[in-house]
C-alpha cells in the first residue's frame, strides 16, 4: 500500500521527468506514474510547504470493499504532491478521482489491484491524515484509510499478474503448479536432451 510518495515507486512505468528522482519503480500495478502539476510550478510548491492542502475527490460507483457504503460521495483529502496516476489498465480499479481545480478532475486519485497473491493500493491524496489538527481522531476520512489497510492485509486465492506478457489470468489454476509445471517441463527437456547426449558415439580422431 501507496500513498503519496508511496504510489511514485508502485507503478507499471514512470515518466521521463520523474526519473531523476525515481529511475524504477517496483511494477506492481498496472498504471504511469506522472509528475503532478505542481513540479511544473514550482513556486506553488514551496508556497505549500508546511500547510494542508485540501483536495476534492469522487468515490466511484465500483462495487469494492474498500469504498463500501460511500460509493458516489465527495470526499476531501489532503494533499502534498503525490502523483497523477495515468494510463491505468484493465486490471486495475479506480476508487476516486478528482473533482477539483487542483489536480486534473477526472483523474485517478486512489486505486488498487492485485499483484501474485497480494493486493496493491495506491493513493496520490493521503487519506490517513486530517486537513485541520482540531478534526485528528475524529474519523475524518480514517475510515478510507483503514479500509485500505484491511482490504491489502487479505491475501489473493490465486496468483494472478494481469499485465504482464504472459497474462497469466485467475481461470482456477493454483500459483503453486504455475512454477512446478514450469519446473516439470525444463526437467523433462533437460532428461531428454542429457539421453541423446549420453547415445552419441566419441568422436575419435586419426
């Protein structure tokens, strides 16, 4: 699980602005990460330093434990320079997006995904920290936050890694006979290649 500086180093792909800071990232979820629009202008950065800036976002209408019971409701979160979260693919599910002038509106701000037989979360905005000191332990959207925690903590029935080459899918089959048939199949090129070896006659040389 993601957020901010978190979600920088989670993505499939970074962009060419960002690699000075991040030259990889771990590809854990199927989505571009991209320079937020505050590296472009830089003065509002430094301007923001050391305040809460609140932005706007959207829950989607995704059926998802993770957003269960605020499905279509807007949510403010403070932001501090994470992300955009560009180019998601089909493996990968939105949870917000933005609604205000701050950040693209329509853009990703949280989503998520499965990786192996782990679950991934990724957040641009930081849902565990509340835009006003007085509103700390008051359930300010703490609510997103541990239902993030509690949804990454569950681990996946069956390895699933939907973006890559081989689009090894969930059909049923279990990770453990993915490697092992792998396995098998070398074993059993090695065996037959070893007992055609060991046929051939030396060569002698006169």
């Amino acid at each position: 699980m993601g957020g901010c500086g978190g979600a920088y180093v989670a993505g499939l792909s970074i962009s060419e602005t960002l690699k000075s800071i991040c030259p990889r990232t771990l590809g854990l979820i199927d989505a571009k990460i991209v320079s937020p629009p505050w590296i472009s202008f830089w003065q509002q950065y430094r301007d923001a330093q050391g305040k809460r800036v609140v932005v706007t976002c959207k829950v989607t209408d995704v059926p998802h434990p993770i957003i269960a019971g605020y499905e279509g409701q807007t949510l403010e979160l403070v932001y501090s320079g994470g992300p955009l979260i560009k180019d998601i693919g089909s493996s990968v599910t939105p949870l917000l997006t933005y609604v205000d002038s701050i950040m693209p509106p329509g853009d990703v701000a949280l989503c998520c995904s499965v990786f192996g037989k782990g679950r991934v979360v990724i957040s641009s905005p930081h849902p565990e920290t509340p835009w006003e000191p007085e509103l700390v332990g008051t359930g300010c959207q703490e609510w997103l936050y541990q239902s993030m925690v509690s949804w990454v903590s569950q681990p996946e029935s069956y390895f699933n890694l939907p973006f890559l080459p081989w689009k090894v899918k969930r059909v049923g089959l279990p990770y453990p006979l993915i490697p092992a048939a792998v396995a098998l199949g070398l074993g059993i090129v090695g065996t037959v290649s070893l007992a055609e070896a060991l046929k051939r006659k030396p060569v002698t040389w006169t």
